[in-house]
C-alpha cells in the first residue's frame, strides 16, 4: 500500500510541477492570487494528499539532498507539522484559514518546493520569473 501512495504521490507531483512550469511560460512569473493554482489544486487537495507529497519529499530528500534548497526543506518541514497537527481536526489542513491558524502561506511554500525540486530532478532550468515567459514573434506567426 505504502508503494502505491507513493507512485500516486509521484504522479500528482508531476503534474503539479507541469501546470506551475505552464503558467510560467504563458504568463511569466507566478502571482500569488493565480486562481488556476488555488482553485485547480490548493483549495482541492485533502490532507492524504498533502501528507503522500510531503512524506515522498522528505524521502526523496533523505537520498538526494543536492536537489533542495533551504527555502524547500523548510516548507516541508512546516508543512508536515501543520499536518501532524490539526488533520485529526480538518480534512484539508493547507487551506485552513481561521483566527489562531493560517496554512495558506505553507501551502503556497509547499507547492512551489514541488515544483522548484521536480525541476532540478528532472534538470529543467525555468526560472518563476517574467523572462520565462514564451515570447513569440511576428514573423513566427505565419510561418
């Protein structure tokens, strides 16, 4: 079972990675506000899946450390121990705003740390800046 979560959990990093690396290239550098990214992924995901990414980072970070900066080390870490926390309390701990707790931050840290480590895994080089962006030309237009 442990085996399945984890290809599972592989899957929907890939695609996380995928959708961010394309909202890169259409629209340049990602905002914060994307509803793409909130509403596509980060007000749909449920603690299992939080918790199958989060546990697969820190997996793949225990064998390949090279891949994470400090920056994506620190939100797992944060993210895992919202979780540890308060999913016995809520189904979807990520998108927990309330007056004593808000986890929108980390999760926002989270799927950007998916994204950044997907990318030195797989030596993709696509900076979340507006240089990114996919520029067309007028003559590639007609061609």
């Amino acid at each position: 079972m442990a085996q399945l979560k984890t290809e599972t959990s592989i899957a929907v990093m890939e695609a996380i990675a995928e959708m961010l690396n394309t909202e890169i290239r259409k629209n340049g550098e990602i905002q914060i506000n994307n509803s793409v990214i909130w509403d596509g992924y980060l007000h749909q995901m449920h603690n299992e899946d939080w918790r199958g990414i989060l546990e697969t980072m820190h997996t793949l970070y225990q064998q390949q450390p090279q891949l994470f900066s400090m920056q994506n080390i620190s939100a797992i870490t944060d993210g895992l121990e919202l979780l540890a926390k308060y999913e016995q309390y809520y189904d979807r701990v990520m998108d927990m705003k309330n007056r004593h707790v808000s986890a929108k931050k980390t999760a926002w840290k989270c799927i950007m740390a998916v994204r950044e480590v997907w990318n030195r895994a797989t030596d993709e080089y696509l900076p979340n800046d507006n240089d990114s962006k996919t520029k067309t030309s007028f003559g590639s237009l007609f061609e």
